[in-house]
C-alpha cells in the first residue's frame, strides 16, 4: 500500500516532532539529576549555629550540628525538653520538592516555635531557608556551606 503523496510529507514532520519532544523530555529528567545536592555542613546567617543538612525522603532535614550560648532548648513549649541540648535536635523537615527548593516545616529554637518552611537553594554555596506564619509573615535567612 502506498501512501498519497500528501501523507508522506506529513510523516517526516512528525517524526522530527516526535524527536524533539524525547530530547526535551530527557534534557528536562537530566537537568533535575544535575540539582546540586544540598547535603553538608550550613553555617547560619547570624554565625551562631551550624545546621547538618541531609537527604530524608524526598528532599532534605535538618540538625544543629554546632550552637552557641547555652545550647539548650530553653522556650521548648513542652517543660520537659526545656534542658536538653540543641546539638542533635532536628530543626528543619523540608520534604516536598517545591519549585526550585523544598517546603516542610522548621523549628526556630530562640521562641520554641515551628513554622511553615522552605529550603531554596540560591547557589551552589548559599541557600535561602525561610520560616513563615499564614504564608505572609516571613523571616528569611541566608546559609553559606562550610567547606
């Protein structure tokens, strides 16, 4: 069977649309695996505490790895965590990719209160991590990676 002339010029051009939708469709799915990895050791924007940041789940946590003053969860809510040492205590769940970051929650130890959060990278050095009330009020901060 042989195709009307019409119909075979139309064939190349869906091939090549076909084509170009793989190659945007694998340039995509490789610029995702490209994302720097967000992992490491994050120094605070006020240089008071350090923040290990990992892979959990889909997208990252993070634990004071350093803190300075007394080191203790002092405006915990809850009296009984009022002593224990920050080093250690998770801080920030940013679980669900986002747009260029992550969104979760974060813990902010100076009032004892959890936040809305997020976790943007600005960088392959800086991140952008953002604790918000209502989805209005926010306070922003900028980490820097330690090397």
């Amino acid at each position: 069977m042989t195709m009307p002339r019409a119909d075979r010029r139309r064939h190349p051009t869906m091939r090549m649309a076909a084509v170009g939708l793989f190659l945007a469709v694998s340039a995509g799915g490789a610029q995702a695996q490209k994302a720097a990895d967000l992992s490491g050791l994050w120094q605070t924007e006020t240089a008071g505490s350090t923040v290990r940041i990992a892979r959990c789940g889909g997208g990252y946590c993070g634990t004071i790895a350093t803190t300075a003053g007394t080191g203790v969860d002092a405006q915990n809510p809850d009296p009984a965590l009022r002593t224990r040492k920050l080093v250690g205590v998770q801080i920030m769940q940013a679980g669900t990719p986002s747009g260029a970051g992550f969104e979760g929650s974060l813990y902010n130890p100076n009032d004892g209160k959890t936040y809305a959060g997020s976790l943007t990278p600005k960088g392959p050095d800086t991140v952008e991590v953002a604790g918000c009330v209502l989805s209005v009020l926010c306070k922003r901060q900028t980490w820097r990676r330690i090397r």
